[in-house]
C-alpha cells in the first residue's frame, strides 16, 4: 500500500531532523519526502498540527492478553514491545518463544520481542536453553522479577552469554534487602508503616553485576532503575567502557514515595518509588541520555489492586500512558521533544541492536503520529489494555495517538 502524511512535524531524534514535511511509504518502506515518480497513494493522511515520529518502542511490557496488550500498544503509538519471560509458564523453551513471536505476527499489531528466561522456570539455578531461544526469536535473556540469588550462577550465565554475544537483563535488586519490603524505606513508609526497601538492595545488586560485567564482559542491561546512587553507579561503568545500559520506569520520573498517599495500591511499584531527590536525579540522568524510558507495562485485574498496600500486586497499566507521560516529564524536566522523543524510540532501539527507530529513506515504516496539545482524560474505558490500573486514572493527560503504522499498514487510527 502507497501512504501519503501530509503537513506533520517530522521529528527524527536519530537523524536530527525536526522539521514540517510530508512522508511517503511505498511496500512497507518509507521512500522519502519528495513525490517519488509515478508515485499514487492508496491512502492519505493528513497530520496537520501533529508530530511524526518513529514508532515507540517499550522496553518492558507484560502481555497478560496477547490481543488486548498489542490493541493497547499500537493505540499507544508502541511499534515493538520487549515482553519479559514471567509468563505462565515462563518463556523457558524454544517453543513457547516462537509460538508467541508467530501469535503476535498473527494479531498483526505491535512487533512482539521476547527475552528468553535466563535460567528453567526462572529459579535462578540451571541456565536455560538459550542458543535454542535466541534462535526462536529472543532478543536478550532475563530473569524479569525473579531473585539471582546465587552468585555463581549468574556468573556462570553471563560467561555463557558473552561467550555467543548474548545480552542479559537484569534487575538490579538483592533479595535478601528486598524480600519483605512494599515501598521506599524512607519517611513515607516509616509514617505508614510499611516495611521498606533500602536503596542499598539496588546499588548492592549493581555493584555486583557490574564487577561480573567487568570479569565477563558480558553485555548487560539493567531494567528499572530507581535511585540516585544507582545512576551514579551506572554512569561510572559506562564511563569505564563496560557495556551497560539501562532503563527507568516511566513512573519513576514522574512520581515518589509521597504519591503512595493513604495506601495507594495504584502506586505500589517494583522497585519502589522512592524519594524526591531520587526522581529528581533520575529525571536529570534521563534527560542527559544515561537512560532509555519503558512503561513498565503490568496490566492487572481490579481485584489486584482492591487490596491493602503490602498486599496489592505491583505494577500499572502503561502502554497507552508511555507517550503521554514521557511528553509530561519532559515538559517539567525542561526537555525538548527530539530529545524526549529519543529516550522511547532511537534509545530502545540501540539498546536492542535494532537498525530501527529512524525515518530516512529505506527505513521500515514503523511509524506514530500524535497531537502532542489534544488533551484525554485516562478512565477506565479509555484504556483497551484489560488492566485498568494506574495512578493517573482520572487525570487529564496531554498528547493523543492519531495513527500508528506497523510495517507501513495502519494498525491503529484513533
């Protein structure tokens, strides 16, 4: 099919191209901002007081219903979602990684990229059949939320993994700091009390995936980061030349401790929010690039969450909120769009080693286009994701998905 956009913001944070233009696509394929010759469109849309960018990519989204989740990523202006291995059963076998890589080309929604489970069944002992899983489709292997708790395995995972230039994914939590905690021990949790996670459970964890990067040199990618100390620690390591990225919740940038309120389950998170000088120092290294953004997507059933804190599960709701609470962050941050428009596209994609998230000539035409001034307001039945659970229900929310292409085919217009 033969796509004309017409009169949008064209913002390629890769190429630095932030300018108004029209696109045109031809067989999946953008062909450039000219009429190329003989050239007629099939269908044309016009994106006239509206931005174009390339699709978003999510670092981190669970995909309770396959149908649903994608539905929500593509409303979302979400092209490819990275989903962790904590499924049921966990992504532990060649074929259960293939079967939901063919599933989500089936949907014919977003682009589905699994992580392997490291280990069988995420326990943490005997590695997984990764080769087998890389093969089926897996972009990386991780342990999502489940505990390392032996060291010597994780050593020996990420020997495997360097050894055939597999990347790993970890989250950077000790167990053992972090088994009984629900929320930031700081003041907050201290008043309501609550048990809480030290930030030391995550500067710990790093430090030790850091030295087993160092010894391995292995590449690594550290999801969720949380704290000030923990960028710190992240920064020093790439600034020594070890291969390691990571990535922040988006929630994390816009939210602390203080926002659990009165026992907010909708604000229970893992990691925790923490406090006010952490979101402030995490906003500050996003915006300077340390960092990519993710959702963290968790889509939970209202009796989930219908639960006193400590027992609520974890997590909210993001796909369809990625794009306008990174466009919300920004605007505090003092962040210019380019560059907030990196942060969920050209930096998810050099995480993943993908030649993706850009809009030169050639380029597969992964596309989002959005109104970055229409306002809506997030409900319940505003959300086609089954999981209704986040902490900006009933908050208007600026920036609103007009149509997201997939491959050059419109897989969403709203």
């Amino acid at each position: 099919m033969n796509i004309e956009i017409s009169n949008g913001r064209i913002v390629d944070p890769q190429r630095g191209v932030n300018r108004i233009a029209s696109l045109f696509i031809a067989d999946g394929r953008i062909v450039g901002n000219e009429v190329p010759d003989g050239f007629v469109a099939d269908r044309r849309i016009d994106a006239a007081g509206c931005v174009v960018c390339p699709g978003l990519i999510d670092l981190g989204a669970r995909l309770t219903s396959i149908e649903a989740e994608l539905a929500a990523a593509v409303a979302g202006g979400v092209t490819s979602v990275v989903v962790p291995p904590d499924a049921d059963p966990p992504l532990d076998e060649p074929e259960l990684a293939d079967r939901l890589v063919h599933r989500g080309q089936e949907i014919g929604k977003a682009r589905v990229l699994p992580l392997g489970a490291l280990t069988l069944g995420l326990k943490g002992e005997r590695l997984a059949e990764l080769a087998g899983l890389k093969k089926a489709g897996c972009v990386a292997f991780s342990q999502a939320n489940a505990p390392m708790v032996d060291t010597e395995a994780l050593l020996r995972a990420m020997e495997y993994a360097a050894t055939f230039g597999f990347a790993v994914w970890l989250q950077p939590q000790d167990h053992w700091l972090a088994r009984n905690g629900f929320a930031h021990a700081g003041e907050v949790a201290s008043r309501l009390g609550l048990s809480g996670i030290p930030v030391a459970a995550e500067t710990i964890a790093i430090a030790t995936i850091v030295q087993l990067a160092r010894d391995t040199g292995c590449r690594v990618h550290l999801t969720r980061l949380s704290s000030a100390a923990g960028a710190t620690q992240v920064a020093e390591a790439q600034a020594e030349g070890l291969p390691i990225t990571c990535d922040v919740g988006v929630h994390h940038l816009l939210l602390s401790e203080h926002d659990i309120g009165f026992f907010n389950p909708h604000a229970r998170f893992v990691p925790p929010l923490r406090s006010q000088r952490d979101r402030e120092a995490l906003s500050a290294a996003v915006a300077a690039g340390l960092a990519a953004i993710c959702s963290d997507h968790t889509p939970l059933g209202a009796d989930d969450k219908l639960l006193p804190f400590g027992e609520a599960k974890p997590g909210a709701s993001g796909l369809e909120t990625l794009l306008p609470l990174t466009l919300k962050w920004a605007a505090a941050a003092g962040v210019d769009l380019p560059r907030a428009l990196a942060r969920i596209t050209a930096a998810p994609a050099t995480i993943l080693g993908l030649p993706a998230a850009h809009l030169a000539p050639g380029a597969v035409a992964d596309i989002c286009i959005f109104d970055p001034a229409a306002e809506w307001q997030l409900s319940a039945d505003s959300l086609k994701s089954r999981g209704k659970n986040s902490p900006w229900l009933g908050q208007a929310l600026a920036g609103k998905v007009k149509a997201t292409l997939v491959g050059g085919r419109v897989a969403f217009a709203g």
